[in-house]
C-alpha cells in the first residue's frame, strides 16, 4: 500500500511536516484523509476564520507533490460516513493556535 506523507501550510509557511505518514489505498483515499482533517480543524469555526490561506501539501514516498488541499474559505463538515481520522488535535486544541498536526 502507498504511504502518503503531509505538511500543513499556512500561507508559504510550514507550520507542521508529517514524519511517518499515512498507508493508504491510493491518491483518492489521502484526499480524503486530508479533507477529513480540514474539517477537524475548522470544526470550531467563527465569523472570520484564519484557515483561509491554510493548506495540506499531500508528497508521495519519493518526496514529490501528489496533491496539495485547500481549506474552505467557510467551514463544511463532511458528510457521514467519513474517513477514519489518525493522529488528530482536538478542537479546543485547533481554537487555541495550539494546532500540531501530527
């Protein structure tokens, strides 16, 4: 199985690189991983939020940009029946700026 490795942007910024990665089934299932960690993240939402300019940065094993995540500019939950969620903050976390991804 493929293992997808992400970074968390803020804007050209690093703010948190993923040393181990994910094994996941294809390009498909690591976007949804990545969306279902936005939604994390966003979950705690307000009027005017500071994710707009926050990305995932998705690199195959070779280091290579597979795919790059944008958040919303408004908060949408994911439907049910997500993907399942692994090493996540919690949301009193995200709220706080304490965001470590991984």
């Amino acid at each position: 199985m493929p293992r997808f490795f992400f970074e968390f942007y803020e804007g050209r910024i690093v703010r948190s690189s993923d040393p181990e990665g994910y094994e996941l089934a294809d390009l498909a299932a690591a976007h949804r991983q990545a969306v279902t960690m936005i939604d994390c993240l966003t979950a705690v939402g307000d009027d005017d939020p500071g994710w707009r300019d926050w990305s995932f940065r998705i690199a195959d094993s070779d280091g290579r940009t597979a795919l790059t995540v944008l958040f919303p500019a408004q908060h949408r939950p994911e439907e049910p029946g997500g993907s399942e969620i692994v090493r996540m903050p919690s949301a009193a976390d995200a709220h706080a700026g304490n965001v470590s991804i991984f």
